[in-house]
C-alpha cells in the first residue's frame, strides 16, 4: 500500500510540474533585456483558445495507474484482475483526455491601434485585465518579437498629436 501510494504522489508532482502559460509571465530569457512599449488603443477583443498540442503521455499514464490501482481494490481472484484491466482501461482513456483539456487555455484576440496609426493583433491567455474597446494600453514587445498587451497606467499622458514631440510625465512643453 506505501508503494501505491508513493506512486500516486510521485505522479501528481509530476502533472503539478507542468508548465503553465501566463501573458503576464516573463522568459527567464528576456531577464535584463530592454523591452519596447508603445502606447495605443483597443479596437477590438474576441475571444480565442490557446491550444498547446504537445501531448507528453502523463495523462494516459497517471490515469492508467490510478485506475489500476482502484480496480485492484475491488474484488478478489478472476473479478479482481478483470477490475484491475477494466480500470487501467478507463483511467488511461479518462488521463488522455484530461491532459489533452488542460493543454487548453482561455485566451484573447486583442486588436490595437497604436499611436503612430499601426493596427495589429495579438493573442495572449486571459488574465487578471479584462480588455474592453476604447481601453488604453501599452504594447510590450520582447527582443525576439513576443508582445503582449497590458492596461495603460491611469495616471499615463494621452497620446500625442501628430508632429508633437512625446514628453515625459511633469516635463512642460517648449514653446
């Protein structure tokens, strides 16, 4: 019984240990590097699903063994080792299946008009901000092109009009 058990604890740290996707993570890559913001705002936002089809076979095996080990449970002799199959069947079948649905995150199409008049679109996994048309943003992008989208400070100057030089925050214009 203390090795069944060790293995269902070895198995769930391996599934918790899955990577997870968040936009408002960062690649340990783009530690230290400069990544450009640009100012603009939302146009458009619809939802999408963010599929990761890399199936590692975890699922299948942790539902494999726990199913084992549940059929295992029932019964004695004949009844028991058909339990014990019919249970790795199934948990198999019910693993696969939920990996292939935790591979599945809610996402965004996130439409956005800079500044400058450029249009775009990005998708990143839904987050904490919820993004409405009209809302004012900032664009991240990452030396490698990645770019996610955040809200604008609220505290942040409107854009500049064209031809105006874009001033810092207190600084007064020349005139």
């Amino acid at each position: 019984m203390k090795k069944v058990f060790s293995l269902i604890v070895l198995i769930s740290l391996v599934i918790a240990c899955a990577p997870h996707y968040r936009s408002s993570g960062y690649d340990p890559d783009d530690v230290g590097k400069p990544i450009t913001i640009q100012k603009g705002e939302v146009e458009n936002v619809r939802p999408a699903e963010i599929e990761h089809n890399q199936e590692t076979g975890m699922g299948t095996l942790a539902g494999a063994t726990l199913g084992g080990v549940a059929g295992n449970a029932v019964g004695n002799g004949t009844g028991q080792d058909i339990a014990t199959v019919l249970g790795v069947i199934i948990g198999a079948i019910a693993g696969s299946s939920a990996e292939k649905g935790g591979n599945k995150r809610k996402a965004d199409e996130i439409t956005v008009r800079l500044d400058d008049g450029r249009v775009f679109a990005v998708v990143q996994e839904v987050g904490q901000e919820k993004f409405q048309i009209g809302d004012r943003v900032e664009v991240l992008k990452t030396p490698d092109g990645r770019m996610r989208i955040r809200m604008a400070p609220k505290n942040a100057p409107p854009a500049p009009t064209t031809g105006e030089k874009v001033r810092e925050p207190g600084e007064t214009p020349n005139k």
